[in-house]
C-alpha cells in the first residue's frame, strides 16, 4: 500500500503541476501560407493530402466528393486557398467554421436550377456526418499506416506517429508487438532465461530472430558479435514511424530472412511551416518504488527563398527508467530414481509413448521424484539512461529538381543494473549428461522432522532440507576448525567422523546445513551509435530521376560485469504456494557453530568466489549506393529502377571469458581468511602445511547487513538482514580490486583481475577473446514496376515489380592460431615401437611418428587470416490485384539472405594434441584393407588426428525463399481488414559440425577436424497465417462513435528447422562458439526439444480505442502462447520454455486546446507473473525417441509502470 500511496502522490503533484503549466500552453493557431504540391487525384485523396501538408483540420461527406477529381497544384498559399484551387471546376465549396476547420461540401441550390429538381433531391440522411480528416491523435496514426500498408510495393506494416512526439507506446519493441506476426524478447541475454530486461530489447518476425534493422533506409547495427540493432538503443521519440517488411523488392538492401524493420525519423520539409513540441513525463515503478524523468523536444523550421525550400529540424530525447524484477529461480533440477529406469549401459528405457518409467525412488514410491538443486531468490534493480539525438537539414530546389538531404543520429543507452541474490544449493548436477538420473538422496530432511512431501507432477512440495556431514575435510575436529571457524574453538561446521585417536563422533546427527549464497552484481552496460548521411535526388527529366546516398555508422559497446558470492549455512524449511512458487524459511542449520547473529553477522559468512567480465567492442561501416528510376509511364511498364550498392563494415568485438575464482571453500585450509570480515593480517595455521605463509586481510568496510526488502511481498523469503557486498564497493573498480585480490590479500586461492593477467595482449583481453572481421558487401539490382491504374487483366486491375538482385560478400576475419606443445609427442615416444601390446592395444604411436608431427607440435602461436567470399542472387516477384476500389489480393514471392552473426566467424584455432586411442576398434588406426582383422598383424599406419573448437569466418550466408499470399479490404478513413498467409523455406542453416582444414607450422602441415558452427544442407521451412482487423464505430450516436478497436492474430507453424547450440558470445570456450550451458557444451549429451527458440503457435493482440474531442483512451493486450526461450540455457544446461501469457498496457490522453497534451501511461498493468520450465526429459542421445516432460522452475515479477506526461507543441 505504501508504494501505491507514493504513486498515487506523485501522480496528484504532476497533475497540479501540468495543470497549472498548461494554462498558458493554448494558442490559437495561426493560417499562414505555405508551400503545397498536390498532384491531380481523386477529391477524397486530394483533400487529405492537403490536410497533411498544412496541419488543417477537414471535413467533408464522403457522397458529396465522391467520384470527382481535383486539379493539380504547386504553389505557395494558404490552405483555403489550396482546397478551393483543387476543388476547381465542381459544385463544392470551402467554408471555415469557428474552430477554424474547413468545410467541404455541395454548393447552395440556385433559383435557375430549383425547377429543374427532383423531390428527391431533398431528401437528407440526418444520421449522415460530415467526414473529418484527423490531425492529431491514434486514428490519424492508424489510417497513415493503413496507407502505407495499402500502398507499399510489397507485405508491409507499419506503426506511425503523425503527431509529433506521440509514438503510440514507451519502447519501440512495444508498439512493434502489436503488429500481425511479430513478438517481442523480453531476455537480457539470448542464453540466459532468468534475467529478464528492463525493457524489451529484441524483436522477432514469424518467429524468426534474422531481423534486419535500418534507420531511414540504411544500415544501423550495435558493436558486438551479432548483426542487428539492439531496440533499447532506440529513442522513441525520435520516431516519425516503423515499418516492417516482410517480404523483399530487388531494391531493398539484403540481410533480413525474416523480414526488415525501417526506423524512419522526422524531416524538416515533411511539415510545411515551423514545428515545436516539448514533452516532459515522470515514470514511477511499484517494485522500484522510485521516480524518474524524461523529456524531449523537436524543433523544426522551412524557409522559402527564389531558389527553394529550406529546412532544418533538431531533435533530442532523454530518458532514464528505473525498474525492478524479483524473481524464484530453480537451477536445474533433480529426477531421483533408483530403478527400473535405465538398462546395463545407462541407457533410459523407453516406453512406446516416449515416457521413461521408474519403479522406485530413494524418497519412497514409484514413479518420478524431481527436487531443485539450487533455489535462488533473485532481486534486480535495473537503471536504464537513454539520450537520443537527430539533426537534419534539407534543400529542395524551386523547380523540384533537386533534393538534399543531410541526416545525424546519435543514440547513447546505458543499462545499469545491480543483482542481489540468496542462492541455496541442495546439491550439485554440474556437467551432468541431459539425462542423468539420482539414485540418492542427497537431500534428506532434518532429524526429527517429517518425511519430504511430493506433489502429484513429482515436484518436492515440503520439507527441511539438509545435506549429509564430510564435505568439510579437515578430517578432525582440530583440522576443520583449521578449515574455518566463526566461534573461538569451535570449528564452523563439526567434524562427524570418527578422530584421529579412534574415538567417536561426537555429532548428534550426521546431517548438516545446506549452503546459502548471498551474490552482489554489478552489470554496467553502455552502447553508442553514430550515424552521418547525405542523401541526394535529382530529377533529371520528368521521366528520369537519379538518387545517390553515402553513409558512415560507429558504434560502440562497453560493459564491466562484477560478480561476489559470500556463502554460510542453515537448514531450509522448505513449502509451497498454491502455484507452486517456492517458500523458504532458514533455521539454524545442523552441526553449524555460529557467532552470535545469524545470518545477520558477516563473521558467519566465508568468501565463495569473485567473478569479472570485460566487453569493449567497436564496429564502423561506410555505404554508398545510386539508384536510377526510369518512368517508362506506359500502360504496362510503369517503371524501370537499376541501382548499386557497396558497403565497407568493420567489427572488433574484445568478449572476456567470465573471470569465475573460488577464494575460500569447505575444501580448503581457510585459517584467517574464512571470515569475510577479517580485514586483519595473520598467519595461517600450522594444520595448513604452509609455514610462514600470511592472510594479509580482506578490504574494510565492504559489507553490509540488508535483506531483500520487501521481496516477492514477503511472501516467499521473509528471512531478515543477511550479508552481501556493498553496492559502493561494486561500482568503484579499483577498490574491489584492492579488496578481493589474490595479490592484496593472500587469500586460500587467487582471484586474479582481468586486467592483471599475465597473457593480456590487448589491453584486458587475450588473443582468443578479441573477433576482427571485415565484411565488404557489393550489390546490384534491375527492377522492373508494373502494372497502374489502367492496367486490367479481365477487369482487375494490377500493379506490381520484379526485380533481380545480386549480392556479393567478402568476409575477412583476422586472427591467430595457436598448436599444441610437444608433451603429446614425447609421452608417446617414450614407449619403444617394438614394447609388448597391453590389453587391446593394437600398436604403438611410437611406431608411427614423424618429424613433422614434432615440428608441427612446438607450442609456437602465428597470426591467421580466412579470407572467403559468397555470392547471391535474390529474385523477387509481388503482385498487387485490384479487385474494386477497396479490395485487393496481394502476391509475393522473393529469395532472401541473412550474413551470419560476427561471433561464429571468430577465427582463433587453438589446436589441441591428436586423439590417442590404440584399441582394436579405434577410428585412427589405419588397416591394411577394410576387411583385414583387427590385429596388430594388420596395422598400417595411425591417423593422427588434431582437433580444435572455433568459430569459421568461411560461414555462407543462410537462404530462404519467402512466399505470401494476402487479401486486403479497406473502407471508411481507418478501417481495414487482411487475410495472409506465408511459407518460407529456409536454406544453408547454421548449425554445429564438423569440417577440415589445414594449417602449415614450422614447415609442415597438418589437418585440423575443426567443430564449430557450420552450413548445412537444409534449413527447414516455416508456415503460418496472419488475421488482422481495426475500425472506428463510427455508425454509432455520438460520443460512442469514438470507440475503436484493432485485432490481429499469428499462428505458426515449423518443420525441420533445430536449434543450432552455438553461442556468438560463448564467454567460456577460447575461441570458440559451442554453446555453454550448466557446465555442458553443444556437442555433449544434451537434450534436443526440435523447436526453434522464440517461435509460439499463437500469438494476438487485441487493442480498445477512444478517440472523440480532446479525449483518447487505449488499452493494448499481448498474448503469446508457450515458446522454447533456449535448448541450452547458460546456466541450466536444459531446454527453457517460457509458458503463455501476455502483458496489459493503457494510455489516457487529453487535450487541452490546440497546444497542450496530458497524459497518463500504464505497463504491466496485470502484474503478470512470468512462469518458466526446465525440459528434464527428451529426445537426447541418453533417451532416444523419448517425449518431452516440463516442470515449472521459475516465477519471475516485474514493476507495473506509471508515467504521467505534458506535451506542448506548436
């Protein structure tokens, strides 16, 4: 209640306040002549281009226009003027009313005609309103869009905001989720499911990640391994609109299978006159419980000189939100079986329907057991700044001739968010195989307390969870009080086994505590772009016209990533909400000797590990394209277009491995350096073996006593103040660095900066965390418009393009290889050729080794170069039928390319010593004949097979060939509604493999088997339809004719297209690009769901509308069916899947006069609860065939978001 009363006051004062302010905001507009080019049309479209060009207000009844057509125009006059010029010539006539809107309709009835009327001619339809074309607000939006969608040269969406500073939601993924066929990543990381973004920061098409991104036609990326924009990065404000292509013309630049989203900002000559908007808004987030303040504004202005127009608009947005998620998390999780499930090699058994049967559990009863090895009670406070700049300056020549213009776009974000987490690990499954079954109980309640409870899907609903006593080794009273103590003479944890002298344990009970974790992180994100542009079109004849465009593009991307763990232990009273959400209660935990405190005292706590991690990208491209337009403006060939393209982009992308070193553990002779809070220095103890040897203390003042707030209501952890590292500490670099290190402290095992190592050789990075890849792109296009008005093919009019595009890649990827030392070499060598054979051993290396094996083996490292080029030819086909005046059948066809990611290009080969296996069925050993047995008789030679996990800078792009089919019908100034359906075939996917290549060292060369990402065959295909409809009701009285409504719906359908297990940013692998989750890489024993991560097979919004005078009202609902969210999660090591749901947002909008808006924005308005899913059972190489058994493994909560606004605009 308290967040809500401070939301509830915040929301009161900004309303005073904006009142107030918006009480000197009206303004009365003033007519003032302007430049208007209007090309002869019919009157409808006429009048509402005119309504465009000067800001004017219109209304006319459809009848009274209908059919007739307006003049031509080019000329500088009012727009009174204008529609009386355009309307020239037919019995309609301009009035303006006392709102200053103009007024369309049939002219008085003279006396000289009266006689010559019908009584019918009087008759009048009172329910008949005048038709109003809308300047501001949503329906204008809707209908700009509905146009562009009506018009467009193939499948396209759009959302637009035609009223400046009113981009119909707070992020650009957010209005982009509304659209048919898209939905939205709300992920900070593509291999993390649990940490979810502050806001949506990816945008897929039909399920498919392949997204190009452009701004204002042109390329636009961030630095880092992938390829495309991050949409965080993007100021909305900024925006005059968004398409979305989904389908290709030869014109458009290639890279996006899935389709193109065109981020269009604002020019100065779009506006006939000077243009002016602030907009102030404050956020509040009840999670976060705390206010923040955005603000942007726009100027722009056109002057008219002899010689033409000129315009310059500047444009600048700041944003800063905070927001917080709260989030139970299991790690993976347990099945506990102990019989009857796996045969004598390991192997699951399984049943015809896919199923895994067990006979028996170590916790009782048949059938299944799952239990969490890990319960992690996540809080994250996310701090996202966004500055966001745009400048433009335009000249267009009085004969319209020439056209420049010159663009600047400057986008800053920075992505602040720190972590505290209590981690309570059960036990640990770390590495284990997909499938891998337990057959102890690890976990076993306390003494005393009653058996653990299972509900009926097998998921532990109750109990007090302890583990068993030995993990502590001191291997006596004397030598685990050695290990670590937090009361004089008392070691921590007891010793339970029988003492050195034979005496007995002295334990009660052989259980003990399980361990807490209290993690502290800081992630500090921050990414720039930079884009410059001049773009120039010259009509050259009326028929000809020529366009030239140069671009250049930075970007940059840094992050620092710190990570400390303090651990101590209790027993864990565990249960279960209605939902299954866990709870947890910590008592004092068995056989743990604690200083007075709990878990309120740092003495209880020992340092578990430190981890950093280091991003420092920067990526820069130049383009130049021309294009040539031919208007041929014959029946048939409308026009001829050629063009060309070339593009230069360059990315270095420097991604450290996660930096993870354990300090002190059960494990370890810890001494002083057990308690978190010894800052003193003092020797380890004898017991520890190491004389002399000093702890030199821990840094003062780094701790702090807090607990997790009011986390998950307190509904789930209300345990009090715990211990975890200061935020101050995390923030300042050097003072962590001094506090933590190996080197400053004399710690039981050394955590070694980053940035201290010995191998550094760029700056904080070694050689294989550094990407250098070139990619230079040339293309060039012929197509062919068809097809216009009067074009008919029995009756139906038709209008479309066919185009062929040609695309070459040349990729460049810069970096180095390292070989193996000769150890391999020498072991093998040391048994003589003629030695006896020991059990199946059918020879000896020994006998087959070279001089170039040892050349080739001397440990050296040399810089390498892959240098490969691809080329594409992408034709395109779309066809527009008109079936009447409003319906329409729409066709396309087109072959399209996505570049792989920079990541899998990477082209570090560290190659690792040949494979040794001597036996009889060894794969290197080479027989005399295939038929020859097996014996050492037949021995031939050994293939000495050297190997390395990389990435190849030789990937082709992948393929697809797009096909749509759609029918379209519009009616009324908004309404529409679209039928399509699309199938894409998918070629050259991207995926795990192995491929050969040869490296010469030292002399000689050898063959690498290389696994890593690699082209395949196939790709699979997708399928789906799309439905959308929106309308006004405007044949309801007033005021319910404000009412509206927009409905779409997605339903997709794939065959055939797998995840491909590589991670561009592995962290983990040197070089490498195998996806690393849960201690398993891609090519282990892992678990396949044969799903392609992001897809639903349903997805719809349904958004209400309002628009009627100064009022607007909108409520927006987006619901998505399940979706696998990744096959191989970073840290689970399973396939996650996030279950159905959708997000509620709203708006209210008032307008005071013509100058002043407020507004009140909502998010998240249902406090939806985020459900995820481990995949513990399916098809993997331990459980063939086997079907897909899901079980709910994380909750995660979000702030609802509240954002009150003023925006003055003249």
């Amino acid at each position: 209640m308290s967040k809500l009363s401070g939301a509830l006051r915040v929301a009161v004062r900004c309303a005073v306040a904006l009142a107030a302010v918006s009480a000197f905001g009206v303004a009365v507009a003033q007519q003032s002549a302007v430049t208007i080019r209007i090309e002869a049309q019919s009157v409808d479209a006429a009048l509402r281009e005119l309504s465009r060009q000067t800001n004017t207000n219109i209304l006319f009844s459809p009848a009274a226009v209908q059919g007739l057509r307006s003049t031509s125009i080019n000329a500088v006059m009012t727009a009174e003027e204008a529609a009386r010029a355009l309307t020239a010539g037919t019995d309609l006539e301009i009035v303006r009313d006392l709102t200053g809107a103009l007024i369309v309709r049939r002219r008085s009835i003279s006396k000289a005609s009266f006689d010559d009327l019908n009584p019918a001619d009087f008759e009048v339809d009172l329910d008949t309103e005048l038709e109003e074309v809308i300047v501001v607000g949503v329906r204008r939006a809707l209908e700009t869009a509905r146009e562009i969608k009506r018009d467009a040269d193939t499948f396209v969406d759009s959302v637009t905001a035609t009223d400046i500073g009113s981009f119909p939601d707070k992020s650009v993924a957010e209005a982009l989720q509304r659209v048919a066929g898209i939905t939205v990543s709300r992920l900070q990381s593509n291999d993390d499911s649990t940490h979810f973004s502050a806001e949506p920061a990816g945008v897929l098409i039909r399920g498919l990640t392949f997204v190009r991104t452009e701004f204002n036609g042109r390329d636009s990326f961030s630095a880092d391994g992938y390829r495309g924009l991050n949409f965080n990065d993007i100021s909305p404000e900024l925006m005059a609109g968004v398409d979305v292509y989904k389908n290709q013309t030869a014109e458009m630049i290639e890279g996006g299978i899935a389709g193109t989203v065109n981020l269009r900002t604002r020019l100065p000559l779009d506006s006939p006159s000077r243009v002016f908007s602030v907009t102030a808004r404050a956020n509040y987030g009840d999670r976060s419980d705390d206010t923040t303040y955005e603000g942007s504004g726009i100027y722009a202005d056109v002057w008219n000189t002899a010689i033409g127009r000129f315009g310059l608009l500047a444009n600048y947005a700041y944003s800063q939100v905070k927001t917080q998620t709260e989030g139970v998390i299991m790690q993976r999780i347990g099945a506990f079986c102990d019989s009857g499930n796996s045969d004598a090699s390991g192997n699951a058994i399984v049943a015809a329907d896919g199923s895994v049967p067990c006979a028996s559990t170590p916790y009782g009863g048949s059938g299944w057991r799952y239990v969490p090895s890990q319960l992690n009670f996540s809080e994250v406070l996310y701090d996202r700044v966004r500055h966001g700049a745009s400048a433009a300056l335009q000249f267009e020549s009085s004969d319209r001739r020439w056209l420049a213009t010159a663009q600047y776009m400057d986008s800053q974000y920075d992505n602040a968010w720190g972590e505290r987490s209590s981690n309570l690990s059960f036990f640990s499954l770390w590495a284990a195989p997909g499938y891998s079954p337990q057959s102890t109980a690890v976990i076993a309640p306390a003494d005393g307390t009653p058996a653990f409870t299972f509900g009926p899907d097998g998921m532990l609903q109750s109990g007090v969870l302890t583990q068993p006593t030995g993990d502590w080794l001191g291997g006596s009273t004397a030598g685990n009080l050695a290990y670590g103590s937090a009361v004089p003479g008392l070691p921590f944890v007891n010793y339970c086994g029988p003492q050195p002298d034979g005496s007995p344990s002295a334990c009660s009970t052989q259980r003990q505590g399980i361990y807490v974790g209290n993690e502290a992180r800081n992630f500090d994100h921050a990414e720039g772009t930079r884009d410059v542009s001049f773009n120039l079109r010259w009509n050259a004849t009326d028929r000809l016209r020529a366009t030239f465009d140069i671009q250049r593009i930075d970007a940059e991307t840094n992050n620092y990533d710190m990570l400390v763990a303090n651990r101590t232990m209790a027993n864990a009273k565990y249960s279960t909400h209605r939902d299954g959400t866990p709870r947890i209660e910590l008592q004092p935990g068995s056989n743990v000797n604690y200083a007075p405190g709990f878990l309120a005292n740092p003495h209880n706590y020992y340092l578990q590990f430190v981890q950093d991690h280091l991003e420092d990208n920067e990526a820069r491209a130049t383009a130049l394209r021309s294009d040539l337009e031919y208007r041929v403006g014959r029946t048939w060939l409308e026009a001829l277009t050629f063009g060309a393209r070339h593009a230069d982009r360059k990315q270095r992308v420097r991604y450290s491995i996660y930096n993870w070193s354990p300090i002190a553990a059960p494990s370890l002779c810890n001494g002083p350096a057990f308690n978190i809070d010894n800052s003193q220095a003092a020797p380890y103890p004898a017991a520890c073996g190491e004389p002399g040897r000093m702890f030199q203390g821990y840094g003062e003042g780094i701790w702090e006593v807090d607990g997790l707030g009011d986390f998950y209501d307190g509904q789930v952890f209300a345990n009090g103040p715990m211990v975890f590292m200061n935020r101050e500490t995390l923030l300042d670099r050097q003072r962590h660095i001094d506090a933590l290190s190996g080197a400053t402290t004399g710690s039981p095992m050394a955590w070694t900066p980053l940035c201290q190592r010995v191998g550094n050789t760029e700056g904080c990075f070694i050689d294989s965390e550094v990407l250098d890849v070139e990619e230079r792109t040339k293309a060039v296009y012929a197509m062919l418009r068809f097809g216009g008005e009067n074009a008919t093919v029995f009756g139906i009019g038709v209008r479309g393009n066919i185009g062929l595009r040609y695309a070459r890649t040349a990729v460049s990827s810069d970096g180095a290889v390292a070989f193996p030392v000769s150890t391999w070499y020498q072991t093998a060598a040391a048994t003589p050729c003629n030695s006896p054979l020991v059990g199946d051993d059918v020879t000896h290396l020994s006998c087959w080794l070279t001089p170039g094996l040892l050349a080739f083996s001397n440990g050296a490292g040399i810089e390498n170069d892959l240098k490969r080029s691809h080329d594409n030819l992408l034709p395109s086909l779309n066809v527009r039928f008109r079936l009447n005046a409003n319906q329409y059948v729409r066709f396309g066809a087109s072959r399209s390319l996505s570049r792989p990611d920079f990541g899998l290009l990477r082209n570090y080969v560290r190659v690792e010593s040949p494979l040794i296996d001597t036996s009889a069925d060894s794969p290197y050993v080479i027989y005399r004949s295939p038929d020859a047995p097996r014996t050492p008789e037949n021995v031939a030679g050994y293939r000495f097979v050297f190997h390395s996990d990389s990435g190849f800078g030789g990937l082709a792009p992948i393929t697809a060939d797009n096909f749509d089919m759609a029918y379209e019908h519009y009616w009324g100034r908004s309404n529409s509604f679209s039928l399509g359906l699309f199938h894409k075939r998918l070629n050259g996917s991207i995926a795990y493999g192995e491929f050969e290549r040869q490296f010469e060292n030292n002399g000689t060369t050898q063959t690498v088997i290389v696994r890593g990402p690699r082209n395949g065959a196939g790709g699979g295909t997708l399928d789906g339809v799309e439905v959308a409809f929106q309308t006004f009701f405007d044949f309801l009285p007033r005021p319910w004719d404000g009412f509206g409504v927009q409905l779409n719906y997605t339903h997709v359908t794939q065959s055939g297209i797998d995840n491909s297990n590589l991670a561009v940013q592995p962290g983990y692998t040197p070089g490498g690009t195998i996806a690393f989750g849960g201690g398993l890489q891609g090519n282990d024993e892992i678990i396949d769901s044969h799903r392609l991560a992001g897809i639903s097979d349903d997805s719809y919004n349904i958004v209400a509308l309002y628009e009627r005078g100064p009022v607007g009202v909108r409520l927006a609902y987006s619901w998505r069916s399940e979706f696998l969210t990744n096959n191989l999660d970073c840290c689970i090591g399973l396939p996650m899947w996030q279950k159905a749901g959708g997000y509620l947002d709203g708006s209210i909008r008032f307008q005071v006069g013509n100058n002043v808006e407020l507004s009140l924005d909502g998010s998240n308005l249902l406090d939806r609860t985020i459900v995820s899913q481990q995949q513990l059972f399916g098809d993997s190489a331990l459980t063939p065939g086997a079907g897909p058994v899901r079980r709910d493994s994380a909750w995660i909560r979000s702030d609802r978001r509240f954002q009150l606004g003023f925006r003055f605009k003249y």
